[in-house]
C-alpha cells in the first residue's frame, strides 16, 4: 500500500473505471454501507472473527444458492 489513505486510493482508482466495474464497486460499497448501518464501523483491529473461515463459510453458502437456483431453473426448462 501507498503513503496514500484508503479514501484517496479509492477516488483514484474510479478515475479508470466504468459501466460494470462501477456497478460491482457500487455494490461492494452499498453492502458495506448496509453493514455499518446494522453493525457499526468495520475496524479490523477489533474485529475477533476469524476472516478466512468466515469467508469460506461465506462461498460455502453462495455455491449452495447458485446450484439451487440452477437446478430451479432447470426444472422449469431454462437453460444452464
């Protein structure tokens, strides 16, 4: 990382995005808005939950939605 803050390295780093890159950003961000507003500040430095397995728990879940909605849309004649 550089001398720079989070802040300007984010406002940087939009100058070079645009159409999608811009929409996941925005979600990224809105999810992390949601999280504040429920949870407070995210301060890693506080934080005791171990990021590793609750990220892996995280993809756990996603990987089980995504196939139930394939196998949703399967049933009712879409394609995969």
């Amino acid at each position: 990382m550089s001398g720079a803050s989070a802040r300007e390295r984010v406002l940087a780093a939009l100058v070079d995005l645009a159409g999608d890159d811009l929409e996941v950003l925005a979600l990224v961000a809105e999810g992390l808005q949601r999280g504040r507003a429920v949870y407070g500040e995210f301060n890693l430095a506080h934080d005791p939950r171990d990021m590793t397995s609750e990220a892996l728990a995280e993809v756990r879940d996603a990987l089980v939605y995504v196939a139930a909605a394939l196998v949703r849309q399967a049933r009712q004649g879409g394609a995969r």
